[in-house]
C-alpha cells in the first residue's frame, strides 16, 4: 500500500470515526469531523498532511501525491 492510499484509508476511517461518536456519544464531536474536513482541505493547496509524515516514518514507501 502507497502513502497516498494509506493517508486516504487514514482519513475515511477517521471521518467515520467521528460521525459515529457524534451520533452516538456527543453532538460535539461534529467538531473532530470539521477539523478532519479542514485538515483534508489544507493539504489539498498546500501538500503539507501531517498523517503522511508519520506513515512516511513508519517505513510506507512513497505514491505520487506526497512527495
């Protein structure tokens, strides 16, 4: 597995993750759900994704996206 599907995988569990404990513990956590979604936008334009260092750490080799 790449470290642009590693990231991707990352992020889809996290934002379910979220959604689920929003649902079913506290309406608050919508705000763990908007700091993903923003997150997400921001390594969008800028390319900086802090998950992608530390999967790069872990040894993942490389994909396209986060060089």
């Amino acid at each position: 597995m790449t470290l642009d599907r590693s990231v991707m995988l990352f992020a889809g569990c996290m934002v379910l993750v979220s959604v689920l404990l929003t649902a079913f513990v506290s309406p608050l956590f919508i705000w763990f759900t908007v700091f993903i979604g923003v997150n997400l936008i921001q390594s969008s334009f800028t390319g900086f994704c802090p998950a992608a260092m530390v999967f790069r750490k872990l040894g993942i080799k490389a994909g396209c996206a986060f060089n």
